[in-house]
C-alpha cells in the first residue's frame, strides 16, 4: 500500500513541478514533498525522506516568510493548501 501512495505522491510531484507549476503550485509542492518523505520512511528509505522533508521545510520557510516556525506536523503542511488540495 505504501509503494502505491509513493508512486501517487511522485505524479503528483511531477505535475506540480511541470512547466509553470512550480512556481505557482509551491504550498501543494511542499505539502507533497512532506508527505512523500513520511512515506520514504515509513518504507526505511531515510535518507531519500530526509531529502524530501528537508526541501518540504525549505518550501514552507520560502511560503511563511518572518511567520515561519520549525513543524514536521502534518496539519502545518495542510494548512499551506486549501481543503480540496488535501
């Protein structure tokens, strides 16, 4: 089950990132990138999901700006997106 949220996570990474997605999708890009290194972990791939946290809390820090705070909550990174992104 885990191997099949991976492969979902990862589309959905790479239409956020297409084109001009990246720079308008960046709160759907860190919340995926999140959620994608929770999954990393969960299938003992660590540093691969240590990567993807790091550059999720990046995002995060970019989007907050001076309201930033540090958070490996999940709920930190849904509030970045609206409810039907989630």
């Amino acid at each position: 089950m885990l191997k099949s949220h991976s492969a979902e996570l990862r589309k959905a990474l790479q239409i956020y990132t297409g084109g001009q997605g990246k720079f308008h999708r960046k709160r759907e890009i860190a919340r995926t990138r999140f959620k994608l290194g929770l999954v990393y972990f969960q299938n003992h791939e660590d540093e691969e999901g240590e990567r993807q946290l790091e550059k999720a809390r990046k995002l995060r820090e970019e989007i907050l700006g001076s309201a930033f705070f540090e958070s490996e909550e999940e709920n930190d990174y849904d509030e970045l997106v609206s409810t039907w992104a989630r």
